[in-house]
C-alpha cells in the first residue's frame, strides 16, 4: 500500500455488468485510495489453486455446476475484511450479490462500527456492451460466447443485482457513472463522482 495515496476510512462496492469493465477501474480506484481490491471470484479462485481446505469445498461445488452457498460466502469475506490491510477501508468487487448477503456485510461493517460510503455502479449501453464481448470472444478465440450467451449474462446480472442496487439506492449509497469509454475517461468520471460525495482520493 503506497502512502501517499493512503486514503483512510473508505468502504467502496463496485457492481456492473460484464464487459463494462468493472474489474479495471477496481484496480484503478482501489489504488488511488490506498485500500486493497477484494473479488470474491479471486478469493475463490486462490483458494482453489492452494489447495485449502475452503478451495476443495469451492471447487467441489463449482465442478458439479453448483453455486457457491451464502453462507461460505459470507463466511470468505466476513475473514477477508479482517485481515490488517482492510482495517481502513476496501473496496468489494463481486459482493454482495443477493439482499442477504447485504444484511450480512451489514453487521460484518457494524461489528466494527463502520459502515458503507458508496457504491459505484458502472453502467454501459447493452448493445454497446454486447459488441464488446463479441469482439474480445472473436479476439481470444472464445467459441462458446455467441450473442444469446452474452446476452443470457446480461439479463442474469440485472435480475441478480438490480434488487441488491435498490438497497443501496434506498441508502442514497449509489454513484452511477457511465462505464463506456476510454479506461482514462472512466477512471476520471469514477473518481470525481466519489470527489462530489467528500470521497476525494488523496494526490
């Protein structure tokens, strides 16, 4: 963690649909804050590649088609937000995808006293979107992302996280910023939305 970016007391979720770009501008707004990046799907991902205990159950899970429970979820990143280098602040990619696993990062937060200052949600033009996963599909050689398998993702992201984002839109917690452009461009629009909250990062 760089010092001079050290912005502390700062608790960030990021939610948009795939292809916007979401994990990129994590990585951006994560270190001009100074507080770690933490996906769920990496976690995971990491566990399984050591061999852990939690990443044999994961991957034993995942292989037969299965979603990971809630509650191994929630018991993942309830660990993870101890650990010192979250203590002032994250910034969560991935979770919470269901309003029971926000009541749970609730009184995760509340044990500690802390609470949420924003929820940036990127949004993009579905057409737009779709186009761009088609090309980078073309580009990696992924036959299986045809446009109605594409497009099934979208529709399950905005079936899964739309009652998730009218929590915190309740909360007045979201700052939607348009993830389309340039990684620049949106990285700025990004960190000035959170500017205009009293979120400023630091130089």
């Amino acid at each position: 963690m760089t010092t001079e970016a050290t912005k502390t007391d700062v608790r960030l979720l990021i939610v948009g649909p795939p292809g916007a770009g979401k994990g990129t501008q994590a990585s951006v707004i994560a270190e001009a804050y100074g507080i770690p990046a933490i996906s769920t799907g990496d976690i995971f991902r990491q566990n399984i590649a050591d061999g852990t205990e939690l990443g044999k159950k994961v991957d034993e899970i995942v292989s037969s088609g299965g979603y990971v429970p809630d509650s191994l979820t929630n018991e993942i990143v309830a660990d993870r937000l101890q650990q010192p280098d979250a203590a002032q602040g994250f910034l969560l990619d991935g979770y919470p995808r269901t309003e029971e696993q926000v009541a749970e990062l609730d009184r995760i937060l509340a044990a500690s006293g802390n609470s949420l200052d924003a929820v940036v949600q990127l949004t993009a033009d579905r057409d737009e979107v779709v186009k761009r996963l088609l090309i980078r599909a073309e580009e990696q050689g992924r036959s299986d992302d045809t446009e109605d398998v594409i497009r099934h993702r979208q529709d399950v992201y905005h079936e899964q996280t739309e009652p998730v984002i009218a929590v915190y839109e309740s909360r007045g917690l979201v700052v939607s910023v348009d993830g389309l452009g340039t990684i620049d461009a949106v990285s700025e629009r990004v960190l000035r939305a959170l500017a205009e909250r009293g979120l400023a990062a630091s130089a």
